[in-house]
C-alpha cells in the first residue's frame, strides 16, 4: 500500500491465489464451532479492547494509506 500523494509505502498485504481462495472458502464453509456463545462473546469483546488501545496507531495507518489529513481534536 502506498500514500497516494507521496508514493511513500505504508504497508503490505499478503496475496493469495485463486486456488487458496477457493480451499479457504471450502474450509470456511465445512466449519462449524465447538465455542458457546459466551465464549464467542468474549473473544469479540477483547478484540474491541485491542482495537480500541490502538486507536491512535490504526487511525495514522489508515491515513497514511489514504493520504488524507487528520483533524486534530481541541
């Protein structure tokens, strides 16, 4: 990924084939969860607590990568 105005790169992806893809998908779709509903709960819970403690680091990420100011809070 590169900042469209600057051409400096921000970061990169991985990239997968069309036949990863399609074993992904096939995976995806054979699967079927051993977790209970609470535990689904919590994991989706500490991974908001992840993305919230890095906010400040994910929110300069995706402005570099779309080249955009941030406004700063008063």
């Amino acid at each position: 990924m590169f900042n469209p105005y600057t051409r400096a790169l921000v970061g990169t992806v991985a990239k997968a084939s069309v036949a990863e893809v399609r074993r992904a998908i096939g995976i995806a779709k054979a699967f079927r969860s051993r977790l209970t509903r609470y535990e689904r709960y919590r994991i989706c819970y500490q991974i908001a607590e992840a993305l919230r403690a890095r906010t400040e680091e994910i929110a300069n990420l995706i402005t570099a990568e779309s080249g955009l100011c941030r406004r700063t809070r008063l």
